[in-house]
C-alpha cells in the first residue's frame, strides 16, 4: 500500500510575498507618473478595495 501525498497548502505569508515579488518586478523600471497610472488602473480592477466617492 503506498502512503498518500498530503497536498501542501502555501500559508499566507508565502502568498502575500510572492504576490509582494510579482508586483516589484512589473513596477521596478517605472517613473512616477507610470507607477500612479498603474495603481489607478489596480484599483479599478477590484472595486471591494477601493470605494470611490460617487461625487
């Protein structure tokens, strides 16, 4: 009988610095202006984060 292979989980804080490494190396070449109009365009993307004033 083989012994079975427990799927390791990754824990959050190996999740939250891979996701830290992915967005260093897309913004590591970037000006500011750059750097602004990408967070922006983030932002939009996942409404629940940000909230805007309905102004």
């Amino acid at each position: 009988m083989k012994p079975t292979k427990k799927k390791i989980e990754k824990s959050t804080i190996q999740q939250l610095r891979e996701i830290r490494d992915k967005i260093g190396l897309e913004i590591q070449d970037m000006t500011f202006e750059q750097l602004k109009i990408y967070i922006k365009e983030r932002l939009t993307q996942h409404p629940t984060l940000y909230k805007r004033n309905a102004d």
